[in-house]
C-alpha cells in the first residue's frame, strides 16, 4: 500500500468538507435549502418537522471555517491509520 501524505491528505479533506458546508450556505442563503431538506427527508421515509433557519453571513463563515478544520482532523487521522496499517501488512 502506498503511503499518504498526511497534509495533503488532510487539506484535501479539509477543503472538501469546507466546499459542501459553502455550497449548503449557498443553498440556504437563495431560498432552496428547505425543498431540498424536505426532498431528502421524504425519500428516506422520515417524517419530521425541521425549517432552515434565516441566512446568517457570520453563521455561514464560521461553520465554513469549522468545516474545513474538521475535515483536515479526519484526513490527517486517516492518513496517519492508512500508513500505520500498510507498514503492518
């Protein structure tokens, strides 16, 4: 097994997961978040009664930011258990 690099692989990671939570600010901030929440919910046969809260630029920002750390954390973890492992097989 090829071992990863652990920065870049947390980068990658981190700026993954910072895409996805811009691209749902984006979608709460034109109005769709909630047809596509209830879309989601229906299709797994969920029934409850959840609204998107009002567009918040600082909100948006932050879980951005906090997005992209969590991210980079799990790619870093990733990284460092792939090239544990593949140095033991």
């Amino acid at each position: 097994m090829a071992a990863l690099n652990a920065k870049q692989t947390a980068l990658s990671l981190g700026l993954t997961f910072a895409l996805f939570h811009a691209l749902w600010s984006v979608a709460v901030a034109v109005g769709f978040a909630q047809q596509w929440l209830n879309w989601k919910m229906a299709y797994h046969f969920v029934i409850m009664s959840a609204g998107i809260a009002q567009f918040s630029l600082g909100t948006a920002v932050v879980g951005v930011v906090l997005a992209f750390v969590c991210g980079a954390i799990v790619g870093g973890v990733f990284a460092g258990i792939w090239n544990w492992v593949g140095k033991r097989i």
